[in-house]
C-alpha cells in the first residue's frame, strides 16, 4: 500500500468507534469507489471545523456565540439539564421528552485521569445558579462512580444553598451505563422518573 493510503487509514482509525477495518473501508470507499465525493468530504469537514465551536451559554455544538436551543424562546429556560457531552444531549434531544435548556460539561470529574472541576464546564453553570435563571437542574449523567461524584460536586459546590431542585435521572440505565447510547424509550422514561437529589 502506498504511504498516502495507510496515513489515511491511520487517521480514520484514529476517530471514535473506528476499528481498522471500518476505516479501510471508509479509505477505500472514498479513493475508488467514490472518488468526486472526497473533494467534497474535505471541503464540508474544512467548513465545520472553521465554523462550528461550543455555544458560550451551555456548549453545545453552535455556529455563533449561541446555539439554536439557547436562542429558541419556546424552551422552558428555568430547567437545565447537565450532560456530560454534545452525543448525550442529541441523544436525549431525540427522544422528544425535554424540552427545556441543556448544559454540556465537556466531561465527568476523574481525580484518577487528573480531571478536577477546573476541567469541566462549571462556571457558567454556577453563573446561571447563582443569577437566579434556573429552578431545576436535571442531572443526565452516567449510571458509575465518576458521574456519580460529578453530581454530588454539583450539588454542594454549584447549587449550594440556592433554592434550586436538583433531581437526577437513572431509571432504566444500566449500571457503569451512559445516555449517548441509550434507546429513546429508556431516555423518556429515565427523564420522567428522575429523582430529587435531597432524598439521598
């Protein structure tokens, strides 16, 4: 094969969920049996990747300084419901089930893997708490013990004493289980039979 090829295929295989031979097939899709669409394939990736960056509010996915659900008034801006990334909030956003704001932190406290709060999205979170613009948080995170710190740190250090409900969901996911791959059925049902956190 010549170098161009399995660089290639080095960089594909590199991508999440992409073992070797899904990216010799995506390789060879692309340099043989459809050639005219790798311009294209480059030219989209070039495009988002000089246009699309996090939303300042929540960090979602957004082509300006907010995403269409920040800036989509029919939204029940008083609930926000915190994920650990973008794949679980368009996870539960195909479901259909919320329909108030998000809040993406980028990741889970691991002390282990040196993730500590300075590495996570906290601080707007903490500003849109302490500002009085959220009654409920909704904390959509794994079902393991990395989310599960993440979320009491949520609750002593974020929330606090601030009249804020703070429920959790877990229903129906599986145990060391996240929300990206869960079905749409266990996400609604997960949502609706969230537990207050003060019951702990």
């Amino acid at each position: 094969m010549t170098p161009g090829y399995d660089q290639l295929v080095r960089a594909l295989k590199s991508l999440p969920g992409l073992g070797f031979r899904s990216a010799e097939r995506i390789a060879l899709h692309l340099l043989v049996e459809k050639k005219e669409k790798l311009g294209q394939m480059v030219e989209h990736l070039q495009s988002a990747g000089s246009s699309i960056g996090p939303c300042k509010s929540c960090g979602n996915l957004s082509e300006g300084d907010e995403c269409t659900i920040c800036l989509d008034t029919d939204r029940e801006a008083e609930t926000v419901c915190v994920v650990e990334r973008v794949p679980d909030l368009f996870a539960i956003e195909r479901s259909s089930a919320y329909c108030g704001l998000y809040h993406v932190l980028q990741g889970k406290l691991s002390p282990l893997r040196g993730i500590g709060p300075d590495q996570l999205n906290f601080s707007t979170l903490k500003e849109k708490v302490v500002n009085g613009q959220t009654n409920e948080l909704i904390l959509a995170l794994g079902n393991d013990l990395e989310s599960e710190a993440t979320c009491n740190y949520i609750q002593d250090e974020i929330v606090g004493n601030y009249q804020v409900k703070v429920s959790r969901i877990g229903f129906g996911l599986p145990s060391g289980g996240g929300v990206t791959f869960a079905d749409e059925m266990t996400l609604k049902n997960a949502l609706e039979s969230r537990r207050s956190m003060d019951s702990n």
